[in-house]
C-alpha cells in the first residue's frame, strides 16, 4: 500500500511529506492507522545528528496511537479495529529480561530494532524501490506503520488519540520514572532537573505518589506556572540562585532530596541530581538522554554515603499491561495530559513542531493525521 509520511533523509534537514510504499504485516506484525502523535525530544535529537545510532533515510516518530487496520499470520492479542498505542520498548513476556522483574527492558527484537529494521531483517517502507528505515519500531510519522504483535499495548476505544498518544512516550516515561522506577513513597522531598515534556510528567508522577515537596528547577522561568499547575512546590532558577546550586537545594530541602530526576540530558545537571539527594538514602534517577560519548561523574564518597545514582527507560513501564493503566488514569481525570499538549498540527506541518521545540515555546506538539 502507499502512506503519507514525513521521511527523514539527512541529519540536520527537515523532514519532508511524501507518499511511500508500506508492505503488509508479515507472521507476527500488525498494521496500524496511526491517528496521531506527539514529536519528542529524542526525535529532534536523532534528527539534529547527535543521536550516534541514527540512521537515514528513517521514518521517525516513537509517541503515537492508533487502530489496528490488518494483522499478519499467527497474530493472537491484538484484532482489527483495537484501538493501540505503539511501544519503543515492547513486552514479549517471555524472554529473560521479560521474566525478570527487575527490569522493563524487553530484548525480543533490540537487535532489528536498534538496526531500524522489523525483526525478520528487513523493512516494511520503501521508497522508489529503495528501502526506508524504521524508527525506535515505530515510525509514527507515517500515517500508517507495521509494528510486532508486541509492541503494541491495546488500550481502550473511548480514549482520544490525539490526547493518549503522548503516553506512548513522554507521560510514562515521567510519571513511571516516580512510580516504577523510584517508587516515591508519599511524604517524600522530590527534586525534579528540566521541566519539560518529561519532568513536568514527573511532577504529576510525584503528586500523585503523594509527595510533600517538589521542587522544580529550570532555567526558563517561562515553565514554573505549568508545573506549578501540576505540583510543584517550589522553583528554582539556577541563574538566579547566587552560589552553587546543590548547597543551595540540600538547604531548601532541608537536608536533601529523598528523590531527584534528571530530564534534561546534561551532565553537568546529572552530577548536580545526584549531589543534591540526602546523604544515606538519597536516590537520582537519570531520564535524560545525554549527546554521544558524554560521560558522567561524581566523587565517589558520595556513594559511599548513601547516594543512590539509577537511570529509567520509559518510566520502568512494561508497555503492553502498564500503558492500558496509564490511559485509565487519564480518562477518569487522576493524570491532566491535555494541558501539557500545547500545539496540534497536521503532518504538512510537522516541521513547525520541531521549531517550536527549539525555541522553548511548546511543551508537546502533536501531529494529527
Ligand atoms: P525538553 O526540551 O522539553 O525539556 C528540557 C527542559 O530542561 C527545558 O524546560 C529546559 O529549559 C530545561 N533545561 C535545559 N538546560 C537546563 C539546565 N542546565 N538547568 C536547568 N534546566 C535546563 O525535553 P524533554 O522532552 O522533557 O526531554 C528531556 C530528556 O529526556 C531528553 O534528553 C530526552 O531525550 C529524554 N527522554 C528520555 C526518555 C527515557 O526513557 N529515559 C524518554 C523520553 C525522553
Ligand atoms: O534495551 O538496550 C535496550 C534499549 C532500550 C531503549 C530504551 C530507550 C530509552 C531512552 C530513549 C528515549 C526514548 C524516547
Ligand atoms: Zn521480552
């Protein structure tokens, strides 16, 4: 069949609109019309080049969601016309990190995934005969994609795409990085780096954890009213704070945080996350992705005493049972996605979601097909 998508060909371009060639689902693989879906950080970072795994000609896009229009043979979870949302990170419940419950990171297809490609090797799109990559398994910047059986979470009909496609990344990955992966316990002191699509899910993740004090640090204040909407406590500017930061947090919070969260993708900040946690309990917990080849580093006493230093991938979710749950949470009104979705746009526009992003003016841009 042919499909409508934005075709990322060269790092540091933008995409552009065209119609491309989408082979049916294979053993295993479903065919979904994606409705909508949000445009991430992580997009523009493989976009920009940073990303040392991207790859192109790609259909990017990992946020999205949608109906199930075909299936391939031996497809049993999932039917025509279920209602979806894809998964970067699937859920084969059978392999070793599956059965594990330590870990949410399914390795069923990493390899072809991490390749851009289906699990048996090759791509569904192609364009003027030539192959196109897939992206993080999902390439929701096409109208319609090809995904496996299981990475893909049914999740309820009455549930708006253009609202639950952000939870196919930038909601879970927040608000599960608080439940899942930290597991803050009510009465907590959380610290929250970058108060973007991700860490203003992390403040809701904490509010609804029931956590007494959430700061939140950013270095535009025009995010503190937004999260201040979604919990947070307190704001910090780091340009505005004279002096170091971490003495002026582990004051503030009188001792340290219980928790902190880093959702930028900056070093610099991760050593800060870490050294601001309260000394023989304190955990930090990495969300951001940082740029190829950085390193992180701290003295090694703070460990020592009691520092914890962990990172989350998706918020610790197992998409297939944890994503259904998540958008029950939205419909009955315990989690707000709709203010965090500032702009929509159809996919002609895609780009503009990109500029947005770049000049700090919208939390999430969604594409709506
Ligand atoms: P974003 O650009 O929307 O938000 C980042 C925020 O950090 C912005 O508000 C910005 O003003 C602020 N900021 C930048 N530098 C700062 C500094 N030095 N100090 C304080 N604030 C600063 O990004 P996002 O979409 O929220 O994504 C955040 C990170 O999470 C990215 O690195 C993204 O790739 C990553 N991510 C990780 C996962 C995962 O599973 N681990 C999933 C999705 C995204
Ligand atoms: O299993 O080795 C692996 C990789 C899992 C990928 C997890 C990706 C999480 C961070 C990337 C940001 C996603 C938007
Ligand atoms: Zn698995």
């Amino acid at each position: 069949m042919k499909t409508r998508a934005a075709v990322a060909h060269q790092a540091g371009k933008p995409l552009t609109i065209e119609t491309v060639d989408l082979e049916g689902p294979r053993a295993g693989e479903v065919l979904v019309e994606i409705k909508a879906t949000g445009v991430c950080h992580t997009d523009e970072f493989t976009l920009s080049g940073a990303d040392p795994e991207g790859m192109f000609p790609a259909i990017l896009g990992h946020e999205g969601a949608g109906i199930v229009v075909d299936v391939g043979p031996g497809v049993t979870s999932v039917k025509k016309g279920d209602h979806v949302i894809p998964l970067y990170t699937p859920e084969c419940r059978q392999c070793e990190y599956c059965l594990n419950p330590k870990t949410n990171l399914c390795q069923a297809i990493r390899s072809t995934q991490g390749q851009g490609l289906m699990p048996d090797g090759s791509s569904r799109f192609s364009l003027d005969g030539k192959p196109v990559l897939h992206y993080m398994g999902t390439s929701t910047f096409s109208n319609f994609t090809v995904l496996p059986e299981i990475a893909v979470a049914k999740i309820r009909e009455d549930a708006p795409f253009d609202k639950v496609c952000y939870i196919g990344c930038g909601v879970t990955t927040g608000i599960g990085a608080v439940i899942w992966t930290a597991k803050v316990e009510p009465g907590s002191k959380v610290v929250v780096f970058g108060l973007g699509g991700i860490g203003l899910n992390v403040i809701q993740g904490a509010r609804l954890a029931g956590a007494d004090m959430i700061v939140g640090v950013d270095l535009n204040p025009a995010r503190e009213a937004m999260a201040r909407k979604f919990g947070m406590t307190h704001f910090v500017n780091p340009a505005e704070v004279g002096g170091d930061l971490v003495p002026y947090l582990v004051s503030l919070t009188k001792g340290g945080a219980d928790y902190s969260f880093e959702c930028i993708g900056n070093v610099q900040v991760m050593r800060q996350a870490l050294e601001c946690c309260h000394k023989g309990w304190g955990t930090s917990v990495i969300i951001g992705v940082a740029p190829a080849g950085a390193e992180i580093s701290t003295r090694p006493f703070q460990l020592v005493t009691g520092r914890n230093w962990r990172g989350s991938a998706f918020g610790g979710a197992r998409g297939r049972t944890d994503v259904p749950k998540i958008v029950d949470w939205y419909m009955e009104g315990k989690i707000d996605i709709d203010s965090l979705i500032t702009h929509t746009m159809p996919l002609e526009k895609i780009n503009d979601a990109f500029e947005l992003m770049h000049r700090g003016e919208s939390i999430r841009s969604v594409v709506v097909y």
